[in-house]
C-alpha cells in the first residue's frame, strides 16, 4: 500500500503513475476528498472528547453537567462509528492504488513497449513439437485423466518427467541456498489479510482460490514467505533476509482462457521455488540486481536461450515499482516467454506488514523484493530445448 502522506503531500506524482499504468488519474481526487471527510470526523471526535474531559476534570464538574455529559457520550459513540467507518472506506480504496514506479521504467501500454536488456545463449532448436505432444508420446503427462479427476488444467507428471521436475526444484534450492537464501517450506493457505496486506488483495481477488470463510490457496509463496518478517523492526546489520520458499501454487488464471491452453504452460495448479529478501532501502536496487543474476545464471546451467527485459509500466504488476523478467525460448512458439520474474516492491508490502529496519538513530520501513528462481514452465522450455528428431528428449544430466 502506498503512503497516504504521500497521497496527500504530492498527488500530482500518484497520478502521474496511474496515467503511466493506464489507470485513472481521477481516482486521486476522489481519495483525497475521503481524506478530508476522514480527518473531519477525527476533529469533530477529539472536539467532543476534550469537551468531556474539560467536565469531567472533577467530581463535582461533573455532577454539575451529568446531563450534558450523557448527550456527549451518545454524540463520542456516534462520532466514534463514523471516524471508523471513513477510515474503513479510506483504507479499501487506498489499497486498490498501486505501486509508485521507479524513474527508469519505460511507459507504455503493454508488452509491445517493454525493454530487452539482454539476450544470451544460441538457439539451437529453432523451431520443434510442442512440449505437450513431446511428453504425451513419451508417455510423462496425462493431462486427460487429470481432466477427468480434477477438471481443466491440472497435470499428471509421470516416469522421467515426475523425476526431472523432482530434480529441477532440488537443484534450483540448493542454488538458492549456496548463495544465502534460507530454505522455507510455507503453508498454501492464506488468511485475507495476509493477502491484503503483502499487496495480492483486493487486485488479485478474482483469480484466488476460496477455500474457507477466510482461507485462500496461495498463488505464490511470497506472502507467506513476507509474514515471517511481519511486525518486525530489525537493524540494518542483520539485513538482508533472505527466504527461497517451495510450495504448490494454484490460481483461477482469471482472464486468460483462449490462450496458453494446450499442454502446460498455464495451468491451475503448479510448483515453485520463489526467492524473497527483505532488505534496507538503500540496497533493494543491489539486491534486485542479485536476484537477477541468480534468474540468469540458472538459466545458463542448463544452457536455455534466453532474454532479459524491463517491463514497461503497462506490463508490470501493481505491487513492483520495477519489474525485470527472464524469457526463455520455446522452438514450438517460436518466441521467447516468460519464465521468471523478479520485482523490486520498495516498502509498498512493507507499510501494512510494519516491516522496518534501524540503523541505531532512525527507523523507516524495510523494501520487499521477490523472484522466480523454478516453475514448471522452466521445465517445459528444457524438454523443448532438448528434443530429438526421434521423439525423445536429451534430458540435462542434472534431471536425470
């Protein structure tokens, strides 16, 4: 959630983001006439409370003045409900603003503008069969039994693809943890709240799984990962904290029907290995920068083409201020997709987790950063890199 001291004190700057995301600048001065209805019924409240102290500094004041003090208390109660209610309503729609983007982020309306930085490796598989084809021929996915047992979009992973998958997200921990990263294995549940406050809800609502009255199926192990750093004020010599969290993810995929429907490259349920760090503000952007290089480097162990783009501010998630992706290619698409993402969220997650670090003489907020280190996807884009004109696949020593 962004700062409402900030919403305040330069709204020309929050709109200026909206308009870079392609949202309505408007909103702004809607809030800011919530703000001002806020504070008024705050002042209206102190008024009547320092009305009643003022009667009630002694016995006999306020024997004098029951019968105003009794009005006062119906008047506080009142204005009790309201000050509760605008800063309710305040609040939800101030959640609903994103992120602040950074200076270097490119505008643009979507994908078209987004920025390649890098490209590295050789394709050596130009163009080929599907991964879907591949794995049913070799008889590693049955995606038609897991139709029948759970509906669309969910996967069986058979033989040497349930072991390569297995190998994949062993090896992508190890990684993560030689270069620091402490390994975690989260719940998959979460409360709406911890939603709320890590920046999924109330935007990603409607492509998150209800499982209870206030339970939901994560979509990532990044807000779990967060709520061990909730509440927390740490020194600046004990940052970065550093989590590669492994979970199941599951999500509606809200929107995308009509595309990525064959095999597996989006599906309803899939693995992940996710780097989160929690650091200083004055290092997020070094720490971004290492969260890339990690993205890189392990897509380079299993020498996969790939490209390394800045997303423009139509592209990028509400929660970043700056989003960097990898692509990998897939020869059966014919181009590069996305197979890792890495943000750097500044202290928009920070500010309702009341993450903060000291330096010993002041206190601000910490910045959150995430990334992709290992899906499913990565494994699908390997199988395609790695056909054979026989049908078979030459699976890198590392996930045999």
């Amino acid at each position: 959630m962004i700062d409402i001291a900030l919403l305040r004190s330069k709204p020309e700057e929050i709109k200026e983001t909206l308009k870079k995301r392609n949202d309505n600048p408007d909103v702004v001065d809607s809030l800011l006439k919530l703000d001002l209805q806020w504070r008024t019924t705050v002042q209206k409240l102190e008024a009547l409370q320092a009305e009643r102290n003022g009667l009630t500094k002694t016995k006999q004041s306020a024997q004098e003045h029951r019968s105003r003090l009794v009005a006062l208390k119906k008047m506080i109660d009142q204005a009790e409900g309201e000050v509760r209610e605008c800063q309710l309503e305040l609040h939800s729609a101030v959640s609903v603003l994103p992120n602040i983007l950074a200076p270097d982020v490119p505008v643009g309306k979507d994908a078209t503008s987004n920025k390649v930085l890098a490209t590295n490796g050789k394709i050596t598989v130009k163009d080929g069969r599907p991964h879907e084809e591949i794995m049913k021929d070799l008889g590693w996915l049955d995606l038609e039994s897991a139709a029948k047992a759970s509906g669309a979009r969910f996967r069986y992973l058979i033989g040497e693809a349930a072991k390569a998958h297995r190998q994949l997200f062993t090896t992508a921990i190890a990684f993560a943890e030689s270069k620091g990263f402490t390994y975690v294995v989260p719940p998959v549940i979460s409360r709406g709240e911890t939603l709320l406050s890590t920046g999924f809800f109330p935007r990603g609502a409607e492509d998150t799984f209800r499982v209870g009255d206030d339970q939901y199926l994560v979509g990532t192990s990044e807000p779990m990962l967060l709520m061990l750093a909730a509440n927390k004020t740490y020194n600046q010599s004990d940052l970065p904290k550093r989590f590669v969290g492994y979970s199941s993810c599951f999500r509606k995929e809200a929107g995308s029907y009509g595309r990525d429907v064959k095999g597996m490259f989006r599906m309803h349920q899939f693995d992940k290995v996710e780097l989160v760090s929690i650091c200083h503000p004055d290092d997020s952007e070094k720490e971004h920068e290492l969260i890339v290089s990690m993205q890189e480097e392990f897509v380079s162990r299993f020498n996969l083409p790939y490209q390394k783009v800045l997303l423009s501010s139509g592209d990028q998630s509400h929660i970043a201020m700056k989003q960097i992706d990898i692509e990998t290619w897939f020869p059966s698409q014919g181009q590069y997709r996305e197979t890792h993402s890495a943000s750097n969220c500044g202290d928009f997650q920070a500010r309702l987790l009341k993450t903060k670090v000291s330096d010993g003489r002041t206190i601000v907020l910490a910045h959150t950063l995430n990334g992709t280190l290992a899906t499913e996807r990565l494994l699908l884009a390997i199988i395609e890199n790695n056909q054979e004109e026989d049908g078979t696949v030459n699976l890198p020593s590392e996930l045999k």
